[in-house]
C-alpha cells in the first residue's frame, strides 16, 4: 500500500525514507492512517490509479513490440551484410583463414551494436552500460585470461601468417600435426592423416616452434638404409641412385643423391635423398622405402640386422 500511496499522492514522499527519530515516525504513521481513511472514504481513487496505469503498459508492450522488430530487421541486415563481405572477400581471392575469423569477429560486433541501439529504444544511457561492460569486461578477462591469450594469437596468425588453411604443419609444443582446416577466433583445427579432429588454442601455435611441412612448393625425401659390411659399397650405390631417379614423383630438375651416411656397429648405412612435390611427400616416402628394400635383394646385397646366438650347455 505504500507504494500506492506514494503514486496517488496521499503519503508524502519523504515518509518512504528512513526515519531519523520517533517524532517524524509518527508523523509519517498519522499521514497513512488519514490515506487509508481518504482510500476508505473515496473508493474510486484506486480505480482512478490503476486506470493511470494503463498507459504507461501499454507504452512499455509496444517498446517491447518496437524492441524485438528492431532485432529481427537487424539481425537480417547483419546476416546480409556478413554474406555481402564474404562475397567481396572471395572475388578477392581472401585467404581462407582470414575470412574464418574476421567473419564471426564483425558478425558479434554488429549483434553488440545492435543490441546497444535496443537499450536506447528504453531509455537506457549507452555511457553507463558501456562503463557497466567495461567494468565488467576487466572482471570477465582476469577469469578468462586464456581466452583472451588465444584471441591475440589468432590476431598474431593472421598478421604474421605461420600457416594458412590447407597447409600441414607441426606444433612441437604438444606433438600435434595434421592439415590446417579452420582458423576461428581462439582455437586452430588440425586434421590428421587417420582423419580425427585435433583442436589446438591459438596461444599454443603463436607461443611455440611450428613447421609447415607444405609451405613451400618441394619437400626432399631422406630414408637412411644400412647394407653388411661385406657388400660392395659401389654397386649398391649405382642400383639405389638408378632406382631413385627412376621414381615418379622425382622432380625433373632436381638430381638423387645416394652417399654414405655413416659407419655403424652392424651397418654401413646408405642415405638415399630425392626432391619431390609437397603433396606427393607421403606416398614417395612410403614407395621409395619398398623399392629400397626390393633393389638391395635384386642384388643380392643383404640388409643386416642384429642376432642373437643362444647356446645351450647340458
């Protein structure tokens, strides 16, 4: 009841507020006995503020109304206006990377925005929310400050450009490798070569040594084999150099190279390089191993391995 006799003007106002002493308490207490006995007197006073009432609803339902409007238009112009850049982005040829995280980053600014002008539609001052999130921004980055980390390690990746989506690279901070499939605002996808999903934080990739294994357009195939020290050195060195240069994947203007790597304990072991394109690395690797293998037994050079003689005293 306090609340409507301070609306109809029977309360003062003041008698809402603390009392300091019993004098004004009492004061306060025989105004409200003279309200409710005016209220007893004039039922229609009630009647005549909830008609006052009215008004001010039905402003506030169609602020309302106005409020969700504005966020369904605006939501389809920032959708629209989101497709128009990734537009403009793929005629100029865009990096893929760039385009995965400025997208989202403008998408949510625009989505602030518009949630900034709503607030304004009900009276609410822009400054102080915008003092309330900033004050509540410092609160929010000190619990999330690895968040933030990886939001400026993606700002690092894009600027400096490490790697970009579709290249296979090598995080030696956690031993993750795979291809670059997405860069997003705080984390890298990388998929593997058995196809699975590894999920790497940006502030990893910009904090730690990384190898684009495709950056560059060749990549050179090292495979290290040993042969008995019994072996003619030559001739196993004159059939691997004319196997190597025989492979598919070999670059024509590049030259095999077969030499002796090193002299171990049960092995003379013969290194074998060639230069071959970026994407053909793997199944190069995987041929060159076996046709190693194939061309030392086409020529009866052995391939040592360790043995272990047992013997048994009775």
């Amino acid at each position: 009841m306090g609340n409507l006799w301070q609306i109809t003007g029977i309360l003062p106002v003041a008698a809402a507020e603390p009392f300091p002493n019993a004098t004004e308490a009492m004061e306060a207490l025989s105004g409200a006995q003279a309200g409710l006995q005016e209220v007893a007197h004039n039922p229609g006073l009630i009647r005549t503020w909830l008609e006052g009432l009215v008004p001010d609803l039905l402003n506030f339902a169609l602020q309302i109304v106005i409020a969700l409007a504005v966020y369904v238009i605006g939501g389809r112009i920032i959708r629209l206006i989101v497709k128009m850049v990734s537009r403009a982005m793929d005629r100029k040829n865009t990096d893929e990377g760039v385009k995965q995280f400025l997208l989202p980053l403008m998408k949510y600014s625009l989505y602030v925005i518009l949630i900034f002008l709503i607030m304004g539609l009900f009276g609410i001052a822009t400054t102080s929310a915008v003092a309330v999130l900033g004050s509540a921004g410092v609160a929010v980055g000190l619990a999330l400050q690895g968040s933030l980390s990886n939001f400026a390690g993606g700002v690092l990746i894009l600027l400096l450009k490490p790697f970009r989506v579709g290249d296979y690279i090598i995080e030696h901070g956690g031993n993750k490798e795979g291809v670059v499939s997405e860069i997003s605002i705080f984390y890298t996808k990388l998929l593997t070569g058995d196809n699975k999903m590894v999920v790497v934080p940006n502030g990893a990739l910009s904090n730690c040594s990384i190898t684009n294994a495709s950056n560059l357009d060749k990549r050179r195939v090292d495979i290290t084999v040993g042969i008995s020290y019994e072996a003619d050195i030559k001739q196993a060195k004159e059939a691997l150099l004319q196997m190597a240069n025989a492979d598919v994947a070999k670059l024509p203007g590049e030259a095999a190279e077969v030499f002796v790597d090193s002299l171990g304990d049960f092995a003379v072991n013969i290194g074998v390089r060639i230069w071959v394109a970026s994407g053909d690395y793997w199944t190069a690797k995987w041929r060159l191993t076996e046709n190693i293998k194939e061309t030392l037994e086409a020529q009866n050079i052995s391939i040592p391995y360790p043995h272990m003689d047992v013997q048994i005293r009775q």
